[in-house]
C-alpha cells in the first residue's frame, strides 16, 4: 500500500508521523524513524475507513520532514490527501465521474514527478526505504 500511497504519486496517493526535522543527523533519524512506523501501520490499514485515512493523514501532516524535501513532501501529502477526499466526495460506480477524476488527478500528478522522485531517493538513501516497499 505505502508505494501507491507514496511513490504513486503519478497515480496518486501517500501517507506517513510526527517527529523533528531539520537537516542534522539525529533529524534524519528521527524523521526515518517516525517514517518507518507509519510505513508499518500503513500495512495494517483499512482504506475502507475514512476515520483511519484521516488518522494517517493527520500524522503525516505531523510529520516534519528534513528541509532537502519539505517542500516536495508537503505538496505530495496536500496532492494525496485531496485525492482521498475527492474519491470519496463522488460515486465511483459512475463512469463519467469516474473518468473526470481520473483525467484530473493525471493532469495533476503529472506536475508531481519530480516531487515524487525527491522524496523517493531520499527515502531510499537517508532511510533504507526502497521503492518496492
């Protein structure tokens, strides 16, 4: 779940906890840390129940990322959370509802590559987090 809640931000989803930033070492692992626990609840995670999406979305909101992707972080998370909400704001079962917000969730992920990839690397190199997670 956590990579197409995550790296898919092309196809449009993530989530992740509270803890420090900043850029020293001991900010990083805290942040990997925190990361990591969300990571693992997300395994667990009935996305079925808006009560426990919003719970997630509230700790990845806590989150304070290492300033080297705060900005691309927030805007994934802000992008991610809108794409829960506008799912469940519209009847999926109707297909040209359906089809409307998946062109505009494409036009809007596309602008979302690069964010995307920052995060991601960094993941990978400063957390041991791989995107086949």
């Amino acid at each position: 779940m956590r990579r197409s809640l995550m790296a898919g931000a092309a196809a449009g989803a993530l989530l992740i906890a509270a803890c420090g930033g900043g850029g020293d070492s001991n900010s990083v692992k805290a942040f990997c840390s925190e990361y990591k626990k969300v990571e693992a609840d997300l395994a667990d995670l009935d996305g079925s129940d808006p009560d426990a999406v919003d719970a997630v979305f509230d700790r990845i909101h806590d989150l304070d990322p290492p300033d080297e992707i705060k900005d691309e972080f927030r805007t994934m998370t802000d992008f991610n959370r809108s794409v829960y909400t506008a799912s469940q704001d519209i009847d999926l079962s109707d297909p040209d509802a359906a089809a409307q917000l998946q062109q505009e969730l494409t036009d809007r992920a596309e602008n979302l590559n690069e964010d995307s990839e920052k995060v991601n690397d960094y993941l990978s190199e400063h957390c041991g987090v791989g995107a086949s997670d």
